[in-house]
C-alpha cells in the first residue's frame, strides 16, 4: 500500500466486501468534524497513497467552514509513559523528533487544534472528547493512519461515546491491504459508516 493513490479497482473490491455491512447514513443530526489521525513523517511511506485524498477532505472541510482536528503521536521518554506501546513495538516515536513532525502537505494551519497523544486511541488521555463537546460536535469523519491501529481504537472510542462515525477508506491507510480491509469491515459492521471521499463530499 505505498504506491501513490489507490487505483479503482482496489477501491471497487473494498466496497464489494463492504456492502454486506452497509448502513443507511442518516440525516444530519448535528454539527460535525473531521479528525486527521497521526499524518506524521514516521509514517510517511503509509501516508503516501493518501495524502493527496487527506488534503482534499480537509480542504472541503475548510469551504464549509467544518472543524478540523489533527492527532500527533509521540513520547517524551518511552520507559515512563509508553505502556504496552513501548513492550510491543520496537520503537516508539520520540516527541520533539523530526519523526514526530505532522506532514506540511495535509493543510495543517496555524490555530488548528492538534492532539498530543501517547495511545492508539486519540481520546485516552487527551481533549478530544472535551474539545467536540464544546464545539457540540456530534458527528466525527476520520481519516489518517494506521486504520486497524489508531484509526479504528479511536472509531470505537468515538462511538461508545455515542458519536456518529465516518470513516473515509480511501483516506486511511495501514502497513497492508488485508489489515486495511479487515478493519473497514470490522469498522462498518460495528460501529462505523464507511465511505469514499467522493461519498463523503456528496453527502455533506
């Protein structure tokens, strides 16, 4: 999945497999947002067949005047506020690192609210929950990456906190098309509409 945007057909099947778990998305319900996850350069050779698709989303956002929040990964000293994060992987991102650094090509602006966090889920920890209830947030659209890591713990946060979610599948991205796969449909079966990023434009 490091190939530079996903081709129709990839996005035909992933659609294909999808759709015994289709929902309905129903009206509006309130105000919404869009939350970029862990768009770093860590992650870059991941990031890369989305970042054009990600850029799109948020500029859309910015037309209709819809918040944009982005996530930011990363540890101050791994021994002490790692977790299970620093006994499973072999490294963790260092705060402060060049590693660490939010991709320029996502359309991150200055003001725009960035969430420090140290888990897969962007709200443990953090004021994610607290910022979209403030701003009476009550529907979240998500894209970045890993989608079975961070994407999809935040989903399932979100949800069980009774947001309607939206993920964007051709926005997200993970280490493999099967882990991708796998998890927009656990996502969609669960907990989550899944849509394109054309979808997502059209539906507002």
């Amino acid at each position: 999945m490091a190939s530079a945007g996903y081709s129709r057909g990839r996005i035909a099947r992933w659609k294909q497999a999808l759709a015994p778990h289709a929902r309905p998305l129903p009206e509006r319900r309130g105000p919404g947002a869009l939350l970029v996850v862990d768009m770093q350069r860590y992650f870059s050779s991941i990031c890369e067949p989305i970042v054009p698709a990600v850029r799109r989303v948020v500029d859309a956002c910015r037309r209709r005047g819809t918040p944009v929040l982005f996530t930011q990964h990363g540890h101050a000293d791994a021994a002490s506020d790692g977790g299970m994060l620093a006994e499973w992987w072999d490294e963790l991102i260092g705060e402060g690192t060049e590693a660490h650094q939010l991709l320029a090509e996502i359309g991150l602006r200055p003001g725009d609210p960035v969430i420090a966090k140290r888990r897969y889920s962007a709200f443990h920890d953090t004021e994610l929950g607290h910022l979209l209830r403030d701003r009476g947030i009550e529907e979240l659209s998500v894209a970045g990456v890993m989608t079975n890591l961070c994407v999809e713990t935040t989903v399932r946060e979100a949800f069980v906190r009774d947001f309607r979610v939206r993920v964007l599948m051709d926005a997200t991205a993970t280490a493999t098309e099967e882990l991708h796969l796998a998890s927009l449909v656990s996502m969609a079966y669960g907990f989550a509409h899944v849509q394109t990023v054309e979808e997502w434009i059209a539906s507002g």
